[in-house]
C-alpha cells in the first residue's frame, strides 16, 4: 500500500521526511502515528529529483588529477 509521512519516522531501514511517500509492504509494518494511506485518488506520486553532489576530494586522486590536467595544458601549448 500507499502511504506518506505525516511525521518523521523509520522504514525499512531509511528514517523518511515529512512528506515521503513509499510502499508499505503489510498492515503490521503501517504505524498510525505517523504514517498516512495514501489512496489512487490522491495526488500522484512525483520522484524527487536526486541532488547533485560535488565530487568526493581524495588526496591521492587530486595529485593524479592536476598531472593529467598539466599534460593536457602541455599537449595543447605544444601544438
């Protein structure tokens, strides 16, 4: 089934938001508390865009990084 978050809890090993909308998989796993059912007539589900995350800065990678961006600068000035 359907439901949203009216409240911030813990499903299925992802604590969800206020306004999250999932598959609850049985009325055993359904908390009244703070989830709510959400039925084919309610507004559709829209899939919330992922953010973009800056790259992960590795110290070993940076070095490896500005080599090759200094051979690309060599290749470019040599022609």
């Amino acid at each position: 089934m359907l439901v949203e978050a009216k409240k911030r809890g813990f499903y299925a090993g992802i604590y969800r938001r206020v306004g999250d909308r999932f598959d609850c998989q049985s009325e055993g796993e359904f908390s009244k508390t703070w989830m709510i059912k959400i039925t084919k007539t309610s507004k559709k589900v829209k899939k919330k865009a992922k953010p973009k995350l800056p790259p992960l800065e590795i110290p070993s990678l940076i070095a490896k990084e500005e080599a090759r961006e200094k051979k690309a600068e060599a290749k470019k000035d040599a022609k």
